[in-house]
C-alpha cells in the first residue's frame, strides 16, 4: 500500500450500507484470480504485483451469478492507467461464441481494499456494464488469521453518494456466496490434492524417487568423508570405517563369474524379445502391403475389362486376317 492510498479518503461505504445484490460466485473464477497472481509474483518477483481480469456470469434482474473470468492488460497513457479495451472486446467475443449465455459482470483485482485507482478503473467498464461488480482478492486478510473458514475474497457494487450537496463514486460491499456444481466438485477436490487424482502409480514413483534421493544424498556423504580421510583432511574413525568396510563386504561382487553370466543371459533375453517385437510389426506392415496392392491390382483389372468391351477370351488374340476366322479367307 502506498502513501496515497493511505492519505486518500475512503470509496466503501460503511457497513451499515447494506447492498440488495443477491451474489453467487464459482469455484473456476477464484482459482483463476489466485493462479493469476502466484504467476504475476513469479514473474515480477514482486509481492504485490496489481492483478486486474474480466468477469463472466449471469444477471437476472438483482440476482448474479459469476461463473467464469479471463485476464486484463492495463496500459500506461497520458492520462493515467487505461485498460486495453480491444483485448477485452476480443475475449469477451470469444467466450460468447463458446459459451452464449454468460455476459461481462464485473472485474476483479487483489488489493487490501479498493482506492481511487479502482474507482477510476471501475468508470472505464461502466461501457460494458452499468455497475460492474468489484470482486477483490485479500491475501492478507487470510494470512494474519490462518484458523478462519471464510474465503479472503470481498465483493463490492459501485453506488453514488451524495454528500454534503456533491456526488461521488464509492463501493458498497455486497454479501456473496460459493455455488458448485457437481462437476465443478470434482475439479476442486482434484485442484486440492494437488492434481494427483488419487492415482497410485504416481504416488508410488514418486515416494520411490523420494527414497533414492535420501539413499544417493546418504552415500556422497560417506564417499565425501572417506576421500577427506584419504586426503589427510579428516580425522580417521576406526568404528566408521570398519562399519563402511563391512557394508562394502555385504554387497553383491558384480565381477562374479555367475552374476556377469545370469546378466549376460537376461540382457539377450531383453534384446532378443526386442527383435522378435520388431521382426512382427515389420511382417505385420508387410501383410497390410501386400494386401492393398492385391486390391489395388484388383481394381485396375476391373476397370481395363470395362474400357476394352468386355474381358478377352483366352487365345483370342489378334493374328492378322486368319483371326477372322475360315469363312473370311474362303469369301475374299
């Protein structure tokens, strides 16, 4: 939070103001805001990068619902921080095509509270929507309470208030709830065990990757002391060095005559199979060549026989007059 942000006058009205927004908001958009931010921070390398994005949803009369929501560029202009309205037109199109009912709500940023500068980027979208919904994401407010069950997510309606004979642009909170879907229950349930889906296989690969990285991290420690014990640079341990030369004797002699032998054997096994696999998909290609260019063949016979009159008779080939038969010769 800046300086100015803290000297400027505040744009939410008091609690008391009650909005008559019945809100209702989805899962995907809530992730969207917070994987839009863990991204902006990696980018940045900064922890406070100012997140902006469109919401999607559908109105009906005071009754919202936000199902969906897609990223804003905001650009630097003369006048001050402007939102690209040609990408947001272009999205917003894009999304109708998919999907027709939803419309543009609201936007949303991550900030502790909204400023000025929201309220001044809130009249840049009244073009789209006359009151676009404010949905602001709070890291800090679950940070400093880590026991509480509410979501750090506030939702604010733009109002006017008149005061003192002028007129302003300020927030109002507006009281929102978390809708799911049975579909959008998996999603989240999935998202949360960290996209493992339950799948044994990866959990054993990978809690057997974690085992062999602790056994090599437990190994170069050893085979780091014994080279410093060699170099002179470590001080000799007669337990620890009578324990390594013991583990040493317990493991297989890979130079045995009847391990290079068994393993001899299994690696010809593994390469004959190899071959044999080979060997049958090429005589399996084979058979599908051989088979389309009987078809093929096939094919070219059927349509000289058409173009000739008809399939020849054997021995009916052309032998100058005499192949017009005996009568012919006995006339001419």
């Amino acid at each position: 939070m800046t300086t100015m942000d803290t000297d400027e006058p505040p744009v939410v009205l008091p609690p008391s103001v009650i909005s008559g927004l019945s809100l209702a908001v989805h899962p995907l958009p809530i992730l969207n805001i917070s994987e839009h931010l863990t991204r902006l921070r990696l980018a940045t390398r900064s922890s406070v990068p100012f997140v902006i994005g469109a919401l999607l949803g559908t109105q009906n009369g005071r009754e919202v619902e936000i199902v969906n929501s897609f990223e804003l560029i905001l650009q630097e202009g003369v006048n001050g921080e402007k939102i690209d309205h040609e990408v947001l037109r272009a999205r917003a199109e894009q999304y109708k095509q998919v999907f027709p009912s939803l419309e543009f709500i609201g936007w949303y940023t991550v900030a502790a509270h909204p400023t000025v500068r929201h309220i001044a980027l809130n009249e840049q979208l009244t073009a789209y929507s006359t009151t676009p919904i404010l949905l602001v994401l709070q890291p800090t407010a679950g940070a400093t309470n880590l026991s509480s069950q509410h979501l750090p997510l506030k939702a604010y309606e733009p109002t006017i208030d008149f005061r003192d004979g002028s007129s302003r642009s300020v927030f109002t909170e507006a009281p929102f709830t978390v809708e799911t879907g049975e579909a959008e229950r998996i999603a989240v349930d999935w998202t949360a065990r960290g996209g493992e889906g339950g799948t044994s296989l990866e959990s054993h690969l990978s809690t057997q990757r974690a085992a062999v990285k602790m056994l090599h991290d437990r190994i170069a420690v050893l085979v780091h002391y014994v080279k410093n014990v060699m170099a002179g640079t470590a001080p000799k341990d007669h337990v620890t060095l009578r324990a390594l030369s013991a583990l040493l004797a317990s493991l297989p002699s890979s130079d045995s005559k009847y391990f290079r032998e068994e393993f001899d054997t299994e690696y010809e096994d593994v390469q004959l199979t190899a071959y044999l696999s080979t060997l049958t998909k090429s005589a399996n290609a084979l058979n599908d060549l051989v088979d389309k260019h009987l078809i093929m063949s096939a094919g070219i016979g059927r349509d000289e026989g058409r173009g000739g009159g008809g399939p020849r008779r054997k021995g009916a080939q052309t032998r100058g007059f005499g192949a017009m038969g005996p009568d012919w010769d006995r006339g001419h």
